[in-house]
C-alpha cells in the first residue's frame, strides 16, 4: 500500500466526510496523519506514540464512504479508502462478520426486513444511527414503477454477440424488475442475453470492510462464472458493481485480465445509437444523482438526457458507500439528505444509475420525492 502523504490537503476540498464536520481528523489527510504511523510497513520500525493507538482510532477509521474521491485528486494517488480497508483487515471488528452476514447469507431476507422496517412508525425514526438503518431497509420494498418516461430503440441493431448481465445484490434480492428490462434492453439491440443468475456480490463493500478473504472469494466465483460462459461481454446496471468488477484485472493472470476490461460494461454504453422518445408522462423537471464510482466517465446521465430534462444535484456523495452504512448509519444518512437537498428544488422525481444511491437517497427522500433507478422508467419502443 502507497504511503507518504505530504498533507498538501487537496483531498479536503473533495472529502465529503470532512464537509459534513469541518474539522481535519475527519478528513482523509488527518486519518492518514494518525494511521501511517500505526502501519508496520510504513513505521520504519519507529515506536508507535503510546497515545496512538488502533483502539483509539478506530472510530475515525470507520468513517469513510469510499468515495475514491481523495485518490482522484490527489497528486500521489493516495486512497484513504484504501488504507482504512487494510487497517480494517488487520483489526477485525464484530461488526465487520454482522455486515458480511447481511451481505452474503441475509440478501433473501432483504424484501422481509423491509417489510418489517415499513410496520415501524417514522415518528420513531426520525434521525440517527437506528433511523438511518431503519430508512434504508424501507427502500428495500420497491414503490411500484411508473409508466415509462422514455422508451428506446436502437437506431441500428448491433452484430449477435454474447452478453451476460452482472445485477449486483440490491437488483438480486430486492429489485429483480431491473434485471428483466436490462435483459429486455439488450435483447431488442441484438444482443444474445446470457443467464448471469449465478453471479455473486461484486465483493465492493466486503473489499471496504476489509474482509478480503470473503471479496477473493466472490471475485474468484464470479471469475469462473464468467469462464465457464465462454468469457462473454457481461453488463452491469450499478455504477458501483462496474467500479469493482474493474478491479478484479488485476488478481487475474495478464491475458485473462485485458479480456475482462475490454469485455465488462457498463449496461448504458452497450445501448448505442439509440432512439429514444420521451413519453407524455415524463415529468418536466428530473434531478439526477451522478454515483461516485463513475470515476468521472458517466455513461448513464447522455442517455436519459436524450429524453429528459435532467437537473443535476451538486455532485455530493449519497453516503451510502464503504461501510459507512454499518460503522455510522446517522452520518450515512445525513449525507444521504445533503445530497437530496442539492437537487433542484422542483425536482420530485430523482434518478440514478447505482443500485445502493437508489436505496440511500429513496430512503431519506422523505414522502415528498421519490428516488428510482433509471431502468424504473425507461422501456423499449413498441
Ligand atoms: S474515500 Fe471518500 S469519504 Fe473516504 S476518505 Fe476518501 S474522499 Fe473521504
Ligand atoms: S491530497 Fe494526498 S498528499 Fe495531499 S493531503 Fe490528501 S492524502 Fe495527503
């Protein structure tokens, strides 16, 4: 892991865990301040300060939303997501097997506890870690999906190739409908949809808890998935799921790796050339939320901007990212009604292309807004 951070404090302009506090132990240069020298491979064999100790750290180390923003701007390329990942790794927390439990052996009971978070009055969860949780597993039952704004056709049909649609946990458990229209989508473009049901979490947020043993072991799944398909293009519809599957280049052998980055996709950008026609439901104004784990190339937003009128929020973090969910779920959420409050303020409907930014944002956006993924109101053209 790169170290040697020459607290320039460039990353404090992008940190969106810093602008909620405002004070530099939040920010990823203080947390690299305080943690490198806890790092036995960056010490130099120095004693660690008696004072500076991974118990008393631990808190500042969980918050962090894996964003990736730090690293984007910063000139040595420094991810504190990173490096809080490793110290996780190596400090193991009870909470870090609760999350791996909710991840990996709970996504069936995912629709259940929604429905159970729905019975809770919202006068009981109004702030807070346990609202913030209670919230996001409201969103986990789906509003039922509108009448489509936009409908779409591809202006020409793509040569017959092979496509396997990787949905992600969220559209697995709790949003199957994402799944079938992505299938739809490439299927009325030409494409030969491949059954992609036996993939597994991406292993993104089991990387952020530092549960590295459990990401090898979904990659590695994932990987032979795709192998045994005869290594077809595979699609995603998460801005997050693509983040992480791009990081799986590099646990493979080099001829594997270039195959893999030349073949996973985002779902939008294998929509090419479309035609699209905007329907008499479509609402006038839209606010869009742009997912992070973009890393600055959104495929998403040109495509539904073909049809709509999209009023992009300012580009904060959702809050819904790394473990920060798990580690502080009223700091999450409070992110989560920053961003909302970003939006254009008549904008009621808000869509976004990342499964967890949809279930974030939809379950702090109150009864006022209603937050969708854009799949939700996109079809094909009759
Ligand atoms: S990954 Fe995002 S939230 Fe975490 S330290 Fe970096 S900028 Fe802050
Ligand atoms: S941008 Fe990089 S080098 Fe500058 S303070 Fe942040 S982590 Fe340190």
């Amino acid at each position: 892991m790169k170290r040697g951070c020459t607290q320039c404090g460039e990353c404090l302009r992008v940190c969106p865990v810093y602008a909620m506090f405002r004070r530099e132990e939040y920010a990823p240069k203080g947390k690299r301040i305080l943690m490198e020298p806890l790092d036995p491979e960056f010490g130099n064999g120095q004693p660690v300060p008696d004072e500076l100790v991974w118990e008393r750290v631990r808190k500042l180390s969980r918050l962090c939303a894996g964003c990736g923003r730090c690293a984007r701007v910063c000139a040595r390329k420094l991810s504190t997501a990173e490096l809080l990942a490793d110290a996780r790794s190596r400090n193991p927390h009870w909470t870090q097997f609760m999350w791996q439990m909710w991840i990996r052996a709970m996504g069936r009971l995912w629709p259940m506890a929604g429905r159970m978070a729905m019975l809770i009055p919202r006068g009981l969860s109004k702030s807070g870690d346990f609202a913030g949780l209670v919230n996001m597993a409201r969103a986990l039952v789906a509003r039922p999906a509108p009448s489509p704004w936009l409908r779409l056709a591809p202006s020409k049909r793509v040569s017959p190739q092979r496509v396997m649609i990787f949905s992600g946990c969220t559209a697995q458990y709790a949003r199957p409908a994402w799944s079938a229209k992505a299938a739809r989508l490439l299927h009325c473009w030409g494409y030969e949809v491949v059954a992609g049901d036996a993939f597994v979490c991406c292993g993104g947020t089991l990387h952020h808890a530092g549960a590295y043993k459990a990401e090898a072991g979904v990659r590695e799944h994932n990987l032979r998935v795709w192998k045994e398909a005869g290594k077809p293009l595979v699609a995603t519809f998460c801005a997050s799921c693509l983040h992480s599957l791009r990081s799986y280049g590099g646990h493979m052998e080099e001829e594997d790796a270039v195959l893999w980055q030349e073949r996973v996709f985002p779902l939008s950008r294998l929509l090419a050339d479309p035609v699209v026609t905007r329907t008499a439901d479509a609402p006038g104004q839209v606010g869009y939320h742009e997912p992070c784990h973009w890393d600055g190339q959104d495929w998403d937003m040109p495509l539904l901007a073909h049809g709509l009128a999209l009023g992009k929020g300012k580009g904060l973090c959702c809050g819904m990212g790394g473990i920060l969910k798990m580690s502080d779920a009223g700091l999450s959420a409070a992110m989560a009604r920053a961003c909302l409050a970003s939006m254009p303020s008549d904008a009621e409907e808000i869509l976004t292309g990342c499964s967890g930014c949809v279930l974030q944002l939809a379950g702090e956006a109150g009864d006022k807004r209603t937050v969708r993924h854009w799949l939700d109101v996109c079809d094909i053209a009759d």
